[in-house]
C-alpha cells in the first residue's frame, strides 16, 4: 500500500515538474513574442518613407505661389492614419504664423479610385484649419512635380519661389508634438536662422501617377 502511495505521489510530482516546465516555457516562448511584436513596431514608426527629387525652386504646379508671403504645401495620402499627427501640426503650425504664410493640402487620388475617395474625415480637419486650402491631387500629379511620395511631405517655399524647407513635421510615424521640422518652418516664417531646413518624412507610401490604389496601414 505504501509503495503504492509514492508511487503515486512520484507520478503526481513528476507531472507537476512537467506542467511548471511548460508552463515556463510558455511564458519565455509569449514573452518573446511580445518583444518581437513590440520591435518591430518601433521600427515601423521611426521608420522615414522614400523622398524623390526635391525642386529647390517652385515648380510648375496649379497651386498658385504667395507673392506677398510665404507659401507652404502638404501631400497627403487622405487615409492615411499616420497624417492625423501631420495635420495636427499643421494647425499648430497655421496658430503659430499668424497669416504670414498661406498652406495648400493637397490630397492624392489615384486614377482609378471612386469620386469620394478623397472626401475623409482627415480632409475635413485639415480644411477646417484657418488659413489651410484643400486641393485634390488627381492621379499624383501634384505629388510628383513636388519630389513627394511618402504623405505628410511638406514643403515651404519663400515669394521669389526658393524652397525653403522640404520634409515631415512630425518625431516619428503618427506621432504628435514638438518636432524639428514644425519648429523649422515656424523659424523660416518668422525670418529666424534653423540649425535643419530637411527632416524625415513618416506616412503612408503616396500613390504614385498610374499605378493601382496602395493600401494605407489600416487597410492592409
């Protein structure tokens, strides 16, 4: 009977250390897939998209260039989720100037997308900023003569046309607050010196003229 009894409890024990054993196991195996998660999520968000060639002066666009002061141009991706933090900064940015600068969003829409694919929430708040003038960007025209391709690209341009700045005005992807590129273009309207006139872009990838409608992070 006794030998019975801790052969039993031998058997009870030995599952015991096997389920704590996995158990264990589990939790190293959960854990790191959780850092793995979280690393590459912070490489995705301080992850800068593509830029094209830049023009140093003001190209041919239908946006029509401030004479009298100086003008700044945003493209946009209108489904983006990360250019919500892009047109927050914006407006932080049209408070700040103070009717020294106008600011053009213009907002792709590729070929082949349906006629309200660029009226979006994102669309209504940065036209609800004073001083902001929304423009659809048919098929990226807009977007290629500028040197953009990744959303949130914004660039400022002085009366006689010279850029001014070319870049993101935010931290990182979607993120919201001080940054160098806000304070950059902030400086430049106010006619002071900056240590950065080009900052890295974080958004979604801008559709290029006649290629397919991209998916945007919330999409895929």
């Amino acid at each position: 009977m006794e030998c019975a009894l801790l052969i039993c409890t031998a058997s009870l024990m030995e599952r015991r250390r096997k389920f704590i054993c996995a158990t264990a196991v589990g939790a190293v195996l959960w854990a790191g897939f959780v850092a793995g998660g979280v690393r590459v999520l912070l490489n995705y968000e301080s992850a800068p998209g593509p830029v094209a060639a830049v023009p140093n002066s003001w190209p041919g666009s239908r946006v029509p260039l401030a004479q009298d002061r100086m003008t700044l141009v945003m493209l946009a991706h209108p489904r983006c989720p990360c250019t919500r933090a892009s047109v927050g900064e914006l407006a932080r940015i049209m408070a700040d100037v103070q009717g020294q600068a106008v600011a053009y969003v213009l907002f792709a829409k590729p070929a082949n997308a349906g006629a309200d694919w660029d009226d979006t929430d994102l669309r209504r708040s940065a036209a609800a900023i004073p001083g902001v003038t929304t423009l659809t960007d048919e098929d990226g025209a807009e977007a290629l003569r500028f040197g953009a391709e990744t959303s949130g690209h914004t660039l400022l341009f002085a009366p006689d046309g010279r850029l001014l700045f070319n870049g993101g005005i935010t931290e990182t992807r979607g993120h919201a607050g001080d940054n160098d590129g806000e304070s950059a273009i902030v400086a430049l309207v106010h006619r002071q010196p900056v240590e950065r006139s080009q900052t890295f872009v974080f958004g979604c990838r801008l559709p290029a003229p006649g290629q397919p409608t991209p998916l945007t992070l919330a999409e895929r």
